[in-house]
C-alpha cells in the first residue's frame, strides 16, 4: 500500500481514505471484542430477560456488521495490492452478505435496556457499516460501468 493519506480502492470505487477506514473498523473490532468480554459480560448480569435478550440479539448484530466490514476491507486491501485482480474482486463474496441483519429497518425498541457501551459500539459500527455499504454499491456499479465500454 501506499502511504500517502488517500489510496484507490479498485476500478471505479474511487478515491478513499482507506487506511484510515481500515484502521477505525479494526480499532473497532478490538473495542468491541474488550466490551463483550469485560464490561458488558459484567452489565449483562444487570439486566432483565428482555435486557438480555436485546443485549444478545444487538451484540451479535455488533460482531455480524465488523466482520462484514473486516472482510469487505480486507478484499479491498487484497485487489489494492495485487494479490487478487479488480475482477476478482468483484465475486459475490466479497461484498457485503447481512445487509438485512445488520441495518434492520427500524431501531430496536428496547435499545434503552441497553448499557451505554454497548449502544455506543452499535451507533459507531452501523455509521462504518453504512459508510463500507456505499462504497460497496459505488463498486459494484462502477466496475459494471467499465464493463460495458
């Protein structure tokens, strides 16, 4: 990779601070990890049944949204440097899968039975999820583009 401050992703994703998208989502990854299996596991002991089923049900939508975005970025990393082509890139799993489990079509009622630390991880990787989603689609319809000239 490059180290200059903005690198192209691929064909037609267009120019992105890429490294610094890598580095939030895997600074994210490593927060959330210490959340779950430090302050949460204890915060979790708090709540209610219905506490603790939404915190079961929004940790794991947590963990489904930054893998996604890890593998979608970790694709993205492998087309920048050469080790898979632009059109290897472009195969169905190197886009995102979970649209549907990670952006639900509405907020959980039951977001308030939530500790604030796991609301903030959620807030945080949904905004990063949404980000990678449009850089996804923004892919996927430029590199058609190119196709067809």
């Amino acid at each position: 990779m490059s180290s200059g401050p903005q690198e192209t992703l691929s064909a037609g994703t267009g120019t992105i601070f890429f490294s610094r998208t890598y580095d939030e989502a895997l600074h994210l990854v490593l927060e959330a990890r210490e959340y779950l299996l430090g302050p949460g596991r204890m915060a979790v002991r708090e709540l209610s049944g219905e506490g603790s089923f939404c915190y079961a049900t929004e940790s794991l939508r947590l963990t489904t949204r930054l893998t996604e975005a890890m593998s979608w970025l970790m694709y993205q990393r492998a087309v920048l440097e050469g080790e898979i082509s632009a059109e290897e890139g472009q195969a169905a799993e190197c886009h995102l899968q979970y649209q549907e489990t990670c952006l639900p079509d509405e907020e959980s009622e039951d977001i308030h039975l939530l500790p604030q630390g796991l609301v903030s991880l959620l807030d945080r990787s949904e905004a990063l999820y949404r980000r990678i989603e449009r850089l996804d689609r923004q892919s996927r319809e430029n590199y058609e583009a190119q196709q067809e000239h």
